[in-house]
C-alpha cells in the first residue's frame, strides 16, 4: 500500500555545478545552503570524472573511472539527507547505474533542477518492514 498522497506549492532552482566539485555533497550544501526541506530532482546533464555508485543489493561502493556523461539523476533531498540514483554513459554508450555516493566528482558540467516542495518537509526515518531508513513525508 502507498503512502498517504500530499500536494504542495513549489519552486525550482536552476544552477550549474563545476569541474572538480562533488556532485552528492554539492546538492546537499545546495539544499542546506537554501533551506530546502523536501527538493526532489526534477532535471540533470552533465558528466563526470569518476563515479560512486553503491549497486543493488550490495554494500560496497563501486568506484567508476570516466569520464562518463550523467543519463540520469533522480531522488528527494530533504534535511536528514538524500536518496539519489544515478545512471552513467561511457564513450561506447554503454550505461550503469546506482546508488550515489560522495566522491562523484564532475568533469565539465552539471546543469541541476531542483523542485521544492513548500508545504512538505522529508524525513528518512528506519522502516520496520526494510529496516533501512525511507522516506517520510511530513506537513510543515
């Protein structure tokens, strides 16, 4: 069964991220920078150098040499943190992705659009079913 549905008023915020800069640990300080409470991904293009990806299922974080063009990048950021996955290219076309980890670091560019939900904060709080600490959406 699904969460109980919320709508919100929201705002986007458009910026680009640089050569050398940590894509997961810039969007956390982008969100914290600007008090953002429950940002979800709506946009991202760009590459990077080098790719942490924890993989499904597993534990270990997978290191990734590029530079890879980023496919896609999806999740929500809110004050407890993030859950961000990514997928990559190489120069074959080939595509991998998962779990985003510090240490992604950009090669060109990151062109990033956050949505932020205004009424809404998300929390990550441990689930008795997964045991790992999902998403909970709360009113503000």
């Amino acid at each position: 069964m699904a969460t109980e549905p919320f709508s919100s008023s929201n705002t986007s915020y458009c910026f680009r991220l640089r050569p050398g800069q940590d894509l997961k640990k810039e969007l956390l300080f982008y969100c914290q920078k600007y008090h953002l409470h429950a940002a979800c991904v709506v946009s991202a293009v760009g590459s990077v150098d080098k790719a942490h990806l924890r993989m499904s299922g597993g534990k270990d974080v997978v290191e990734f040499q590029g530079p890879f063009e980023i496919v896609s990048l999806s999740g929500t950021l809110g004050p407890d943190g993030a859950h961000l996955h990514m997928s990559i290219s190489n120069f074959e076309g080939q595509v991998i992705g998962g779990h985003l980890m510090d240490g992604s670091v950009i090669h060109t560019t990151a062109e990033i659009v956050l949505l932020e939900n205004h009424d809404l904060t998300f929390h990550r709080e441990v689930d008795g079913h997964t045991q790992y600490k999902e998403l909970v959406i709360k009113k503000r």
